[in-house]
C-alpha cells in the first residue's frame, strides 16, 4: 500500500517538474505577453464622476 502511494506521488512529482520546465522553457511569446498586459492593465486616472457615497448608511 505504502509502494503505490509513493509511487503515485513520484509520478504526479516528475508530471510537474515537466510541466514547470516547459512552461520555463517555452514560455510565452511577446505578442502573447503584449496581449495579456494589454488585457489586464489598469487605467491611470479613474473617472469620478457620479460615484457611489463612500460612508456608510447606518
């Protein structure tokens, strides 16, 4: 019982170091990198205009 347990973790261990190294090692492109910090950025100046009162209404 003991043996398949081990042998279980050492499989699913060496499937993410394989994982993790190909991730490093391909890695994303710089069209792909340009896209997600396109997609994920934030504006500088936020418009506050109209906004929801800050306190609360007790």
């Amino acid at each position: 019982m003991v043996r398949r347990s081990a042998l279980i973790i050492a499989i699913c261990v060496g499937a993410a170091a394989v994982l993790g190294i190909w991730v490093f090692v391909v890695g994303p492109s710089s069209e792909e990198r340009a896209r997600a910090t396109e997609f994920f950025e934030t504006p500088q100046k936020y418009d506050m205009k109209n906004g929801q009162e800050m306190r609360p209404r007790w």
